[in-house]
C-alpha cells in the first residue's frame, strides 16, 4: 500500500512516518520493541498500537540500515536497540527537512478535512493554518504569539 506519511532525508529517500518516530524515540533513549509499542500507545492516547508484525519489521530494517543497533539482550532475549551515528545524522537531516514535511502535511490536510472534518470544516482549516504559521515563525516571536493565543482561547471559552 502506497504512503503519504513519507518524509525525505538528504538521500532522497522516503521514510514513514513510525520508522522517524522510531529513530526519534530511540535518540532519547534505547529501547526495546516493546516498549516503543507502549510509548506509541501512550502518545495516541491509546488510539492505536502497532502490531508486532508492523513494528519488528521496521526495526529489522532499520538495523539493516545500520541506523540502529543492539545495545544489550534483556531477559528472555529482549532486544534494547540504540541509535547510530549514522541513524542520528539521518534523523537530524529528516528534522532540518521539516518545513518541506510540514508543507507536504498540508497538501493532504484538506483530503483530511473532506473525510474527518465534519460541520466545523471551515474552522478546523482554520486551526491547521494558525498552526503552519506557528511552525514557521521565528522563535523570538513565541511570546507575542503565546499571549494572541491565550486572548482567543478566553474569548473562544466565552463563546462556549
């Protein structure tokens, strides 16, 4: 099945979007298969979960790739994968790519809207436009931009 959660590195290759938050999650920290399925579980609210069969696979690859590794075997031959030098330059060349991913979100973000957005189409349009701005604005900015937020948020609560 083809993807749009692509992202590109420097190479020119594609990465979906689980195996950067792989690399992502790893660069904290080592972990094991299992607890990168916890921690996807946690950030979807529990949402979603990744299978096994989803998960292992990308971290077979990306071993292959040698952009991540084995740190040790834990009990009951648990593996606790690390991230490579190789795996930090990739992730960081995925990161400094991120205004071109944040513009391909975008592209699809009306296909979302069509299908997700319900009555209030025009309005959700609205927060994502507010959010693309908010990515691309310099971080000098963040308190000006904090304090319009926080004005909207009371006056949206008062319309409530």
């Amino acid at each position: 099945m083809a993807t749009i959660w692509k992202f590109k590195e420097d190479s020119g290759r594609g990465r979906g979007l689980l195996a950067i938050f792989i690399l992502h999650s790893l660069n904290k920290k080592p972990k094991s298969g299992y607890d990168l399925l916890k921690e996807i579980n946690e950030k979807t609210s529990g949402a979603w979960t990744p299978s096994k069969g989803t998960i292992y696979p990308i971290l077979k690859q990306l071993e292959n790739e040698k952009l991540i590794k084995v740190l040790s075997v834990g009990k009951r031959s648990k593996n606790i994968f690390e991230l490579t030098a190789k795996g930090k330059k990739t992730l960081y060349d995925i990161k400094r790519l991120r205004k071109e991913s944040m513009e391909r979100f975008f592209q699809f973000r009306n296909l979302f809207l069509d299908v997700f957005g319900g009555e209030n189409k025009s309005t959700k349009r609205l927060i994502f436009e507010i959010n693309a701005l908010i990515q691309n604005m310099p971080s000098k900015r963040n308190k000006g931009v904090a304090k319009i937020l926080e004005k909207c948020l009371s006056d949206l609560k008062k319309v409530q």
